[in-house]
C-alpha cells in the first residue's frame, strides 16, 4: 500500500479549472481530489508540494518514431527504451511505437524488440504499435521511401498480425491503392484503428473507405491530397464524417495556425488528437540524422530531406501543447486533444483524465509549459 498526497495543483480539467486543488493517490491510482487539504492521514504517506503549477493527465502520443538519436526502427530494445525515457521526460506517459515503411524483416525485428520491452519500460508505457505503412501511395510519400512503399499485401499483413501478438492498434494505409478496400475490411475485422495518410484518395475514395471502416487520418494535411474546391479529397471527406478523427502535428511548421483553428473547429477537441510525430532529433536539436533510409538535415528544428521535403518533426508533446494554446485554442480544449481524445482513440479506459478511479499518469506544468515531472501510476519517472 502506498499513499502520496498532492497538495496545491492547478487541475487542468473544464469544471476545476484554475483551482487548487489536493489529490489522493493510492498504489497508482486517483483516489480522490480536495477543493482544501483536509486532516491528514494516520500513518505512512507522502507529501508533495505542487507549488501552484498546471496539472494534466498524462498526455499520448499515438504517432512517435525516434528521439534523443534513437530510431524505433533500429531493432533494439534500447531505442525503444531510450524513447520511452524521452516521452516521459516531456510529459507523455503512454505511446504507439511508430513504424517507418521498411523491409518486412526490419519490421518484424521492431515488433519483437517492441514485445521485449512492453511491460518493462523505463518511462512512458507502451500503448502499442503503429504502423505507418509500407501499403502507402508513392504519389504522396513524403518522407517515406518509394523503395519499401508497395500495395496492399494481405498475405503479409497476416505475418505481421501473427508476430505482433495483438500490440497493432493502428494501420496507416491508403485507400485507394489496388487491394485497399480489401485491406480495410481485414483490418476491420481485427478492431484496429484504420487511418488513412500518404494517400492521393479522392473524395469519393476517401468516403468509401470511412464508410467500410477508416476511422482516422494521419497528420491531416501532410501526405494527402490538398483540398481543391473542385476536388475536395480526403480531407473534406474525413470532416464530413462524424466518427472519422485527425492528428494534428502542432509544430509551428506543420499547420498554419489558421488551420489547426478550422480542425478545432470543426471537429472539436473529441476529434483530434495532438500528435509529435517525431524523428530521432527530438531533444537533439540541429544535425544530420538518418530516418527510414533517408539523410536528413534538421536546421532550425526544421526536419528536411535533400530535396527539401519535410521529414517527421522534433517537436514533444509539452511543446505541441503551448504552441497550440498560441493558436488562439483553450487550455482545456488543448489538453483534451493530447490526453483524453488518443486515450479514447486507443481505449484506454483509465487513462486520459484526472477523476477518482483513473490512473495516476500526471505531468506537472509550469506557465511555459516546462515539464516539472512525469508520474506514470503513481510514480513519479
Ligand atoms: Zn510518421
């Protein structure tokens, strides 16, 4: 038994919002939150002093491939743990191990590292895998490499399924490749989150696909087809569909501010999710870095490929909140879109918010968004 008491926070939550406020964790989990800090308790506990500063719920990043100089893709436990460890230092406490488009053997490497790992990270826990690829169009690959990219293959995809032991929890894909629809129904019949990007989908493509089941688009915007007012595309398709969610990549280079405002807006803070999406260079800052096969040149925490495509990004999750607070969003809105929608997205029942019987994943915030420390169930890492 263990009890840790959190005294003076600013629960970062729409009703107790600018409070202060005192929250009783016992072995990991929230099991009560004071307005006032009322008699302490008999016997063992620990005190915490929160000084005033923001509380959140743990934020998840459901789109990660790298950072502090490791690349998720290497194959080694210690990439996965070293990623682990930065997520956590920047107030994410649960994410999706992100596949890059690769070898199928240098996929099945990831997921065996990623199997070893699961259930003892350093940091932020492993909420599954993401694959971003390889089933993506070459016509909007970005940063993918057209040497790995090829159509859907459902042959191997079920090599995959067999080796990941039920840690997929989502597919990048796009649609209107040769074998797509097929695709979408077997991933739909294995209840993973189908998500569209690196897709040149048209409307009518992309509405057929949400309608047998996508649910999600990857980095809306960034490798898809733009919107025309002639050729609406995937976009305007995934906005017409209620059930169909967005990542946003809040990085200041991304997205136009102007249109992270029209996804809040027309979605709402429940239909998108923040995202980093990030490369190896992620706390490293200016470099060259390889990422999925590719040199790449980070200047101005900018992430380029040699022909000036962009290439992932290296901003963190604490980041991607303030900068989207800048955009003009509420704080509340803005933390919705990093804890409580990919919790939702990912059904992670216990996660996601700050109310009795949650796990205690916490981040302490100062007003610049700096992070003060990560508790994951109810420790602090
Ligand atoms: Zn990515």
């Amino acid at each position: 038994m263990s009890l840790k008491i959190l005294h003076n926070v600013n629960v970062v939550q729409e009703d107790n919002s600018g409070m202060s406020a005192t929250l009783w964790i016992r072995d990991g989990i929230i099991e009560r939150i004071e307005s006032s800090l009322s008699a302490l308790p008999e016997g063992d506990y620990e005190f915490m002093d929160g000084q005033g500063h923001l509380l959140i719920p743990g934020m998840i990043d459901v789109h990660i491939h790298g950072a502090n100089g490791f690349d998720m893709m290497d194959g080694s436990e210690t990439s996965i743990q070293e990623v682990s460890r930065a997520c956590a230092a920047t107030g994410c406490t649960s994410f999706l191990v992100t596949s890059v488009s690769s070898t199928i053997e240098a996929l099945i490497a990831m997921i065996r590292s990623v199997k070893r790992v699961a259930g003892h990270e350093a940091g932020a826990k492993i909420a599954g895998l993401h694959l971003e690829g390889p089933y993506l169009n070459p016509k909007r690959k970005g940063m993918q490499n057209e040497r790995f990219l090829r159509h859907p293959d459902l042959t191997e995809m079920k090599e995959i399924f067999d080796e990941a032991d039920g840690l997929i929890k989502m597919v990048t894909i796009a649609p209107e490749l040769p074998g797509g629809m097929e695709l979408v129904s077997f991933l739909k019949e294995r209840g993973v989150i189908i998500a569209v990007a690196h897709s040149d989908a048209t409307y009518e493509e992309a509405k057929q696909a949400f309608e047998a089941g996508a649910s999600h688009v990857t980095h809306c915007f960034n490798g898809m087809r733009p919107i025309h007012h002639r050729d609406p595309g995937l976009v305007v398709a995934a906005f017409e569909q209620e059930h169909v969610s967005l990542q946003a990549i809040v990085d200041g280079i991304h997205l136009h501010p102007a249109i992270v405002r029209m996804m809040h807006r027309l979605k709402g803070p429940d239909g998108m999710v923040l995202i980093t999406d990030a490369l190896q260079a992620m706390g490293l800052g200016d470099g060259k870095y390889m990422f999925g096969g590719h040199p790449v040149t980070v200047s101005e925490g900018v992430a380029r490929l040699e022909d000036g495509t962009l290439a992932s990004s290296t901003v963190t999750m604490n980041e991607a909140l303030r900068l989207t607070v800048e955009t003009g969003i509420s704080l509340t809105d803005a933390v919705k879109m990093a804890s409580s929608s990919p919790s939702r997205l990912l059904g992670l029942a216990a996660k996601g918010k700050i109310s009795a019987g949650f796990d205690a994943d916490l981040v302490l915030l100062d007003e610049q968004f700096q992070v003060q420390w990560t508790m994951i169930k109810g420790s602090i890492v």
